[in-house]
C-alpha cells in the first residue's frame, strides 16, 4: 500500500485525484503500477486500477490475472470493479472507502456479486487513514 501511496502522490502533482495501485503476481513481485493520469491523457478511463491492470498484463504476458493482488489507495468505482472481476483477480487490497461511488461495498458490490463469474478476495481499510488524508488534503487544496 505504501507504494500505491507513492502513486498517488504522483496523480496529486500532475493535478489529478491522488489514487494509487500496483498489481503484484502470486509470489508478490511487482508487476506494474499505475495512478490517475485522467488530466494528463484527457482520458476519462485512465483510472489509476485500470492502466495499472493494462500495464501488468503486458508484463504477465495475458489479460488473465490469475493469483495476481490489485492495491489500491480508494475503494473502485464501478468501472475498475468491472475491470478487476474481468482480469479475474484473485485478491483487491484497498484503503479509503468511497462513499459517493465505491462500487466494492459502499454504494454497490460489483465484486462480490454472485451472478458474476468471478469473485476476487477483498480486504478493506488497509492504511485506511493514511489514504483517506492523501485525498482530503487534495480536494482541501482545491
């Protein structure tokens, strides 16, 4: 998560929302990272989940995630959980909650959804504090 942190930091300098994540494979190697990059590319998917899932099946060498962990500093939105279910994660570590759009337990629950054909593992409010002060300070800054 610290290193998702990092990421975030970056979004935060370049004028974006500051979110975070990497993807780590099975024996947690890093694979790739990713942070929002929306202003930067004019984009509007380039979420911080999805260029870093892009980046790491082109390191894994297949869309198929399997066994892989996505970290990330705020919870997904519907678009990222989509993306994750899709990738077919096997695990989604996240820190703040987000209750205007989180789709993993705050506003829906896009991954635990059972008529979907993949479930990932979740665990919540890892660095909880510590991500939720990263976006505080930026929208305060605003």
């Amino acid at each position: 998560m610290r290193l998702a942190l990092e990421e975030a930091a970056r979004a935060a300098a370049a004028g974006d929302v500051p979110v975070g994540a990497v993807v780590l494979a099975e024996d947690g190697t890093l694979l790739a990272t990713g942070h929002n990059e929306r202003e930067q590319k004019g984009d509007p998917t380039a979420h911080a989940e999805v260029l870093a899932l892009r980046r790491a099946a082109q390191v894994h060498g297949e869309w198929r995630l399997s066994g892989c962990t996505l970290v990330v500093t705020l919870e997904p939105c519907v678009m990222c959980a989509g993306a994750l279910v899709q990738s077919r994660v096997a695990r989604l570590v996240y820190g703040a909650r987000d209750e205007k759009a989180g789709a993993v337990g705050s506003l829906w629950d896009l991954v635990r959804d059972r008529r979907l054909n993949h479930r990932p593992e979740v665990i919540q409010g890892v660095l909880q504090q510590e991500c939720a002060a990263q976006l505080t300070a930026f929208f305060r800054n605003r």
